[in-house]
C-alpha cells in the first residue's frame, strides 16, 4: 500500500468513510462499481461489499469536503490554522514539548 493515494489525506485518525457516491453497476454479488467525482480519479472505482456502508437520506445532512492539492510525489502541505494547547511533559532526563494544533 505504500505510495498508493488513499481517500483524503495521509493522516493516522482520518475518517474511515467518504462519500456518498451513487453505485453504477453491480460486478458480483460482493462488488459494487461506484461513481467517484474526478478528484478521487486514481482510487480503484470497484469496492467490496465491506467496505461499503448504506447512506440513510437526512435533509440536513450537507457534507463539505475539502479541496487538496496533492503533488506528482503524492505529498500534499498541510496548514495549521490554530494552536490550541502547549504543555511540556518532564522525564528523567529531558523535557518534551507537546503542541496541539487545528
């Protein structure tokens, strides 16, 4: 899986389901085709029965997803917007600073 693009962003806690995107074509009886929008270009358009999840329609349901630019490399830079926390934690023989960061 290394240096194969993902959905979203390269992070460790990024959200395990995108979409809604509607089902083309049925393939098997556990493989489903489904209509990605042209940013999602480089994912495999086929995806296994478990790792899709049904959308129930909620009217106030509206998502935003955001636009990333992601280089020949499949990097991308990320922005921070705020720091939030900054404490430093003491060990035997250093301190190590955290930073939290929006």
């Amino acid at each position: 899986m290394k240096g194969i693009m993902s959905f979203g962003r390269k992070e460790k806690l990024r959200p395990r389901y995108t979409g809604p995107y509607p089902i083309l074509k049925r393939i098997e009886l556990v493989a489903y085709r489904l209509a990605l929008p042209p940013e999602l270009s480089s994912v495999y358009l086929v995806f296994h029965v478990s790792m899709l999840k049904q959308y129930f329609h909620d009217p106030s349901h509206v998502l935003d997803r955001q636009e990333i630019e992601i280089g020949d490399t499949l990097t991308y830079e990320e922005v921070p917007v705020a720091m939030i926390d900054r404490h430093v934690r003491k060990l035997r023989t250093k301190d190590v600073a955290s930073v939290k960061v929006i």
